[in-house]
C-alpha cells in the first residue's frame, strides 16, 4: 500500500484497540453517550471488533501505517459485509 500524501510504501499491520470504535461523519456532533442507537442516529459507522474487543489479531482491521505523515489507512472488508 502506497501512501496516499506522500507516496511511500506503507508497512503493513493491524489497527488495535479496546473495540467500540466508530467513524463519525464531518459535521455530526459527538455523542454524551455512546450506545449503537445513538451512533445510528448520528449516522456513524460502528467498526469491528465490538466492545468485547478480540485477542484474535483476525478480528481486528489489516492496517498500514506511514511514519513520515503519521498516518493510518486501516481495511475492514474481511471483517464487514
Ligand atoms: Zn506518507
């Protein structure tokens, strides 16, 4: 995977966590509270693993990161349908 801003090769990894992550469009507002209702309603979209998280590094997204511009382009196709 190549980086998008500048170019170089992106090595490749997984995007971890403790679960319960979510994309939130621009211009929608933070929700107080988190629950998958609320974020459905803010139009957000819920990423795999959930929040039971997953010591299994094939439930977690294939990612690849750029040191030079700090930056992470993370692959959920395996994990969503
Ligand atoms: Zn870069």
């Amino acid at each position: 995977m190549l980086c998008p801003k500048c170019g170089n090769e992106m090595p490749k990894g997984i995007l971890g966590g403790r679960g319960y992550n979510f994309f939130l469009p621009e211009g929608e507002t933070y929700p107080k509270l988190l629950s998958d209702r609320i974020l459905k309603k803010k139009h957000a979209v819920l990423l795999p693993p959930d929040i039971y998280g997953s010591w299994d590094v094939n439930g977690w997204p294939s990612a690849f990161w750029c040191k030079e511009c700090k930056m992470v382009i993370a692959d959920y196709s395996h994990l969503m349908k």
